[in-house]
C-alpha cells in the first residue's frame, strides 16, 4: 500500500508499519478479515500446542513403562482337594 509520507520498501531501515498501513476503519469488511485471520491463526495455536502436550505425554507414558514395566510372570498356583 502507497500512502502519503509512507517510506519505500526500498528503504534500509527496520520494517515499519506506517500509519496509513495500520488504519483500518472499525466495523469494516477489512476489519472483520483481519479479526478472523487473526481468530484462526490464535485457534490453529492453540490447536498445534495441544497436538505437542499430547504428544509429549504419550511420550513420556511410553518411556515410563519401558522403564519401570516389571515383566509379569503368570503363576498357576494348584490346589490339592483335601
């Protein structure tokens, strides 16, 4: 977007947003796209960190039992009648 007073993105400086490139008129069709992009960006998140905690958990479950599984040993234990 070209505005009155923005830099060129030729410039050597740090990106900036300018003033222009930051407005945007409440309640506008521009606003609601930007709240929803950023509605689902935030889901997607948030999505993606449950994804690791639940991963990281069955992880740890797997390495628990691989080291502290005590091997079960099936004993039949026989009765004589009296």
């Amino acid at each position: 977007m070209n505005c009155r007073g923005a830099k060129s993105p030729s410039s050597n400086s740090v990106e900036r947003s300018t003033p222009c490139e930051s407005f945007v008129r409440a309640g506008s069709l521009k606003a609601w796209k930007e709240e929803q992009a950023r509605i689902k960006a935030e889901e997607e998140e948030h999505a993606r960190l449950a994804e690791e905690k639940r991963a990281k958990s069955a992880q740890k479950k797997v390495r628990h039992n691989i080291l502290y599984e005590i091997p079960i040993t099936v004993m039949t234990i026989m009765v004589w009648p009296k």
